[in-house]
C-alpha cells in the first residue's frame, strides 16, 4: 500500500494515497482515512480533553480505546495532543500494520498500544475509561460490548443516518428496535433513537448515561456520553425514554416518558387538529447537551486552534445554546403552511421570546426553531410577524 504524510492537529500521519485510477474513492483503499472528518476528530479532542479536566485525574492515566482505528490517527491524537494512555485497534491486517507505524513515526510506542482484534471481542475482553466506537455505518452490533467496556465515558459515531432518521424504516427497526418518522426534525429524532439504543444497552450492565455532548454534522451523528455506574443512576436513564407522537397534518407534536405507548397517549387522534397522530419511539428523551461541558469543549477548541476550529466553534456554540426540548420546527413549513413568505427565522425567535415562550435556534438546521410553544401560538406569533413585516 502506498502512503503520503498528512497533518492533522499536533501529529503527522500516514495515509493511504489515492492511487491514479478514476475509481479511487475513500472505502475502495486497504485503510480507511477521511479528510472530511477533520471536523470530527477536533471536537473529538477538544471533547476528551475537556471532559479529563472536569474528571480532575492524570491524562495519563485515563485509557482510552479508539476500537476501530483505521490509520490510527484518531487514537494517535488523543495520545499526542491530550497526552492519554490509548489503544488503538483494528482488525484488518493492513490497518494494523499502518497503526504500528503511525505511533513509531509521532514517538508514542510509550502511550499506545496497536492492537488486532475484533473490536467486540476486545471490548468484552478488556475495559477502558473512554471507548470511542467510530464503525462503518451503524453502531449497533458494537453496543453491547461497548457499554460493558466503557467505564468513564462512551464517544459514538453513526454514519447510518437513513435508518436512523427514518427514511430506511425497516432497516432502523432491526438496528434499533425504535420507530423513527421522516419529520422535518428528522436529524434530531435520528440522534434520539440513538441515544435511546446507548441508554439501554448501558442500563443491561446497571449503568446510566448523562449525555453532555450531540451534533449531527454532514452525514453522521456524534454523541459523548459520560457514564454514571449503579441501578439507580440506570433506572433515572431509562426513565429518560419514551415517545413523540405527531401529526403530519397541522404539525402538532407532544412527548411523554414511558415504554408503553398506549398508556402514554390513549389512542385518540390529534388533540389539535383530530387527525390521526403518528408515532416515533422509543426514544431518549432526556438532555442531549451539557451547556457546562460545551462551554468547556468551547474554550478547548480555542486554545488548541485546530484545522476545522472555525466550523467545530460553530457547531458547539449552536449545541451550547439549543433549547432543552426534544423537537423543533422548520421555519419554512411554517411559512409555508400559514401562507406567508420567511422573514428572518430571528424575527420569530424574538417573537415567540416577546410573547413569553422559550425559542432558540438548533445545530441540527439553520432553518429549525426550537420553543416550548404549541402550535398554534406559533402559527399566531408567525402570521402577526411576518404579515406586518409585509404591511411595511
Ligand atoms: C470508519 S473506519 C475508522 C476511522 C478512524 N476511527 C478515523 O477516525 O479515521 C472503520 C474501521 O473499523 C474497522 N472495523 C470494522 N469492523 C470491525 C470490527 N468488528 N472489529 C475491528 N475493526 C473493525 C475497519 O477495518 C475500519 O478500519
Ligand atoms: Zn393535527
């Protein structure tokens, strides 16, 4: 395999170089390395670094298990650039060979360990303070093991965003065994069906999980779950998850904790409209941003100044500040179903505010609305302020 050096963060690593065929793309080469998840593995160490502050304990003596490594790079950057003891796996031959010379070519044969195995078997054999699982697609046949590995703190990357968000159905019931709509806050339901499938493979070993970190970027969605041991704390988890029912028609939405959804909701139409509801679940429904720990990834981000600080800055100030409630609204739909054309999406944040609702903006869109306004005050704080900004 020829290799070209790339620079990323503080290290330098080797990569598979793209060879001269027009049919070169990322997943035909022997090793995996995307360029475009630069973005990712900033926040992934603005992420960790900020997470061992907070832990007050010894980088080095926090481990860490990046368990499908690839070229190594993810791994070799928490050991260079956040200073932690890590174990950087993977099971294809070729990627094993290119991770053993990645941590010779920074000088971290002291800090890493290059491993070979499957990653679940690896995670049931062994346990770390951080396992950081970044697969192919879906996590799901690496959560079990994963939330048995982890001990401090579980790091996920999904790039099956179709069967997450619903728009494969059939295939996100199999993974996840939850029902996702295709609603315009599709990105976010993506995330909670997700997060729900962590929070319950975490609570099969009696751990409970505090998401402090979420952002769906491009293709994939990430998530930073720090993991607190014992009964209790996974029982007050699973009493994070429930369900969202929602109508297609007028856009009416409501959410209730619970596992059984008649019990949750009756089986009566929407409350709003009359017309059958839909429904999305089980789902988590619990916080899935700690403002105290994005603030923290924040000045991290800052400090280090890496590659994508710019975008990564973006991203997590939007999370810092995005309201705690588990949908949002596209402001087009909105507009488009009262009959008005979109004024600036500001203009009915600071509406609904005015009108003494909660309103913020979301990471998951630039176009998506966030507030604890029902439906109809929204369509009426929507109506008076885009129709008098046309009367003008
Ligand atoms: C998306 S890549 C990882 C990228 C890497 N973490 C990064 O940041 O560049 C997925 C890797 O997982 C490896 N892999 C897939 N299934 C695996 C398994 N069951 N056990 C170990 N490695 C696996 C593949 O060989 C591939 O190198
Ligand atoms: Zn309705």
């Amino acid at each position: 395999m020829s290799t070209h050096v790339i620079c990323e963060g503080n290290i330098r690593v080797r990569v598979p170089l793209p060879d001269d065929s027009s049919d070169f793309t990322i997943s035909s080469a022997s090793v995996f390395y995307n360029p475009e998840m630069e973005l990712n593995r900033d926040i992934t160490v603005a992420a960790i670094s900020g997470f061992i502050d907070r832990t007050g304990v010894e980088p080095a003596s926090i481990s860490y298990a990046d368990v499908m490594s690839a070229s190594g790079i993810r791994g070799i950057r928490i050991a260079g650039e956040v200073g932690l003891k890590c174990w950087l796996n993977d099971w294809n031959q070729d990627a094993y060979e290119l991770i053993q010379e990645n941590i010779k070519f920074n000088g971290l044969e002291e800090s890493c360990t290059p491993s070979h195995q499957n990653a679940n078997t690896l995670m049931h054999q062994e346990q770390f303070d951080i396992v950081d699982l970044d697969p192919f697609g879906s996590p799901a046949p690496f959560l079990d093991a994963a939330a048995r590995s982890a001990r401090r703190l579980l790091c996920i990357t999904a790039t099956d965003t179709a069967p997450l968000c619903g728009a494969h159905l059939k295939s996100g019931i199999r993974k996840y065994a939850a029902v996702p709509l295709n609603t315009e806050y599709h990105r976010e339901m993506g995330a909670r069906v997700l997060l729900g499938a962590a929070a319950r493979a975490l609570a099969r070993r009696d751990k409970g999980m505090n998401v402090l970190l979420t952002h769906v970027t491009r293709h994939y969605v990430r998530v930073y779950l720090e993991i607190i041991k014992g009964v209790s704390h996974a029982d007050s988890t699973m009493e994070k998850m429930g369900f969202i029912s929602h109508c297609i028609h007028c856009g009416f939405r409501e959410w209730e904790s619970g596992l059984t959804p008649e019990q949750v909701f009756g089986l009566s139409g929407c409350p709003n409209c009359g017309k059958n509801l839909k429904l999305a679940g089980p789902l988590w429904l619990g916080r899935i941003q700690e403002p105290d720990f994005c603030g923290a990834v924040l000045k991290e981000l800052e400090t280090r100044k890496p590659g994508k600080c710019k975008e990564a800055m973006k991203i997590v100030v939007f999370c810092k500040d995005e309201l705690n409630i588990p949908t949002f609204y596209d402001h087009h739909w909105l507009c488009k179903k009262n009959g008005v054309s979109p004024g600036p999406i500001s203009d009915l944040i600071s509406a609904l505010k005015d009108a003494g609702f909660m309103a913020s903006r979301t990471h998951f869109t630039g176009t998506g609305v966030k507030t604890d306004a029902g439906i109809n005050n929204i369509n009426d704080e929507l109506t008076f302020v885009f129709n008098k900004d046309s009367l003008k």
